[in-house]
C-alpha cells in the first residue's frame, strides 16, 4: 500500500535500475556459487590424478573415498564413485584450470560432464563451451549439438553475405547457417514433393527450430505476396532477432540448380519491398536443396547482389521398400506382448 502522495517523477527509473541491480547481483552470486564447486571438484579431481600417478591407487580406492565423503557429509550430493571420477577426468582435461577464467568457469557441473564425456579434442570442446555461453544452451540442447557435429557444419554454406551485408552482420549471418542440415526426425520416401518436405517440418516445428539455430521467429507458411496483379508464395518466412530482419527458406526436394538463385533473388526484392521495415536489415534468402555442388553453388552466386545462402539437408534415413512390408506392425507387436504377459 501507498499513502496518498503521489510517488516522485523519477521512481520508476529508480526502481528499474535497483531491479536490474538485484538481478545482476543474483547472476553474479549464482556465478560465484558454480565456480566454487567447480574448483573444489577440480581439486578432488587434482588429489585422484596424483595419487592415482605416484601411488597406483585403482578404482577401489575411489569406491572407499565415495563411502567415507558422503558418510562425512550426507547433507551433500555429487560424492559417487561415477562423479568423482567425472572430476578426474575434469583435472586430466583441464590440468591448468586453476590459473585463470575459463570458459567452463560459467558452465553448470552437467553441461560440463556432458563435454568430458562427448568432446574428447580440447579445442573442439572448448568451441562448444563458448557456443554455449553465447546461446544459453540447456544441457539437451548441448548434447543435440555435439551429436549433430554442429562444429563442422556451422557456417559452412555457400553465400554472398561477405560482398552484400556489412562486415558485423555478415559474420554474423555466415554462423548462423550451416551446412548440412540435419533433419534427423523427418524420413521422406522417394516420391516425395516440396511441399511433403514442408508439412514434415512444420509439424516437427520444435526440432526444425532447433535446427535453425538461436533467433529464428517463426512467422508462417506460403506467405503470400501480390506482385504486378500475380500471386507467389514464400515456402517458410522467418524474422531472426538478432540480424533484426527477415529470413526466406526455399526447400527444393532435389539437388541445387543455378535458377533457384534467380528465384530467390525475387524473393527478395519483393520482401525488402513489401514487408521490410525501414529499421530493419536486408531480407536473407536460404536455398536449402537435397544435395549441392559446392562449384556450381559459387558460379550461379557470382553477380548476386542480395545476401543469399544455399545449403544441404540430410533426413532420417527411410527403410528399404523390401524390408518396410516384413517388419511387425503396431498391433502384431502388442498382441505378441500380450500373449507373453498370460502365458
């Protein structure tokens, strides 16, 4: 409750900066918080690796040192034999890592157990401490990337970002794609149109955005523009927040082809045209094709004045047609369950 007194002019600027304080106060202390226990399994990690190196000790040892610490401190979890030998790997991976910030000082213990057990190249790893400091990656979302090897495919389309975008935003851009595409919950058969190739992904929209990356809004399916009394449809349009512009997807079921690009550049035009705002960036284009000739993609981009990508995709792979019709169905399978249960 308040008095009757109106409050000063400048409250609410007062209260907003005492709120961003407290929040950034919070942040800090959680900060504190992680980078304290990461130590102290660093140091637990550090006692193994040296004993284990001047004295022999085996995995017994470790069993014992298990029992003895969570006998010790029952209020306390992370003393299993499986987690501390989480942090000896941790000291062997990280053998400096007492003498200055790291990035896996911000990293929670999971995400970085995650890396230790996944990543075994100390700068590959070192890539997906950083990406995921930078995204606010969940551990899920972690372990998808390093399954998906987005290390090697990111920023690895073809595009004119580099001559028609400048130089923050294309890199920028250029991070954002990726080649291939991994649409690993998806399976299409050989007859497949674009437009299979669209319902697929919109109806696994969550895993497609996944893909996409950080950023992207989803505004919708065949948008329709209106040109010159004629009507087209863009197959997927996106907004990407923080390039602050719109990102068009054409899908082609097929290999790339040179007059895609043509296309596209339409695309553009029009989008920039139509529905750009005057504070946003310039429309992106992203060809995404079954297959491309990486020489063939170069040739038809030269001359393009507009920012525009094209990338591969890779899907689930389908079944052979002869082995489809010899597996069990649903329903086989739950009466052959069922008849096991009563026998």
């Amino acid at each position: 409750m308040t008095s009757g007194r109106p409050l000063p002019d400048d409250y609410a600027a007062l209260l907003t900066d005492l709120k961003g304080q407290i929040r950034g106060a919070q942040v800090r202390a959680a900060l504190a918080v992680n980078r304290e226990l990461l130590g102290l399994y660093w140091r637990i990690g550090q006692a193994i690796v040296q004993r284990q190196a001047q004295r022999g000790w085996g995995a017994k040892v470790i069993d014992q040192l298990s029992r003895d610490l969570k006998a010790e401190f029952p209020e306390l979890k992370g003393f299993s034999p499986t987690n501390l030998k989480y942090m000896r790997s941790f000291a062997e991976a990280y053998p400096d890592y007492g003498d200055g910030q790291q990035p896996v000082d911000q990293l929670p213990w999971g995400h970085l157990v995650s890396l230790l057990t996944s990543v075994k190249d100390p700068a590959t790893r070192e890539w997906y401490a950083r990406a995921t400091l930078q995204h606010g990656w969940s551990r899920n979302v972690l372990v998808h990337q390093i399954d998906s090897r987005l290390h090697e495919r990111q920023g690895q389309a073809s595009t004119t970002f580099d001559r028609t975008l400048p130089a923050a935003q294309s890199e920028l851009a250029t991070q954002l794609l990726k080649d291939p595409y991994t649409f690993d919950f998806l399976s299409l058969g050989t007859e497949a149109h674009e437009r299979d190739l669209e319902r697929g992904l919109l109806a696994h929209l969550r895993d497609f955005m996944l893909e996409l990356g950080v950023g992207f809004a989803f505004v919708g399916s065949q948008h329709h523009l209106e040109v010159g009394g004629e009507d087209f449809y863009l197959d997927l349009l996106f907004y990407h927040v923080k390039l602050r512009c719109y990102v068009i997807i054409d899908l082609k079921i097929g290999d790339f082809r040179p007059e895609y690009v043509g296309k596209m550049n339409f695309y553009l035009a029009v989008a920039d045209d139509l529905l750009r705002h005057p504070d946003d960036a310039p429309s992106i284009g992203l060809l995404l094709c079954r297959t491309q000739n990486k020489v063939v993609a170069e040739y038809a981009l030269r001359g393009v004045n507009r920012p525009l990508g094209i990338s591969s995709y890779q899907l689930a792979q389908a079944l052979p047609q002869e082995l489809a019709g010899q597996l069990p169905s649903v329903e086989a399978l739950e009466a052959e369950l069922e008849g096991i249960g009563e026998g």
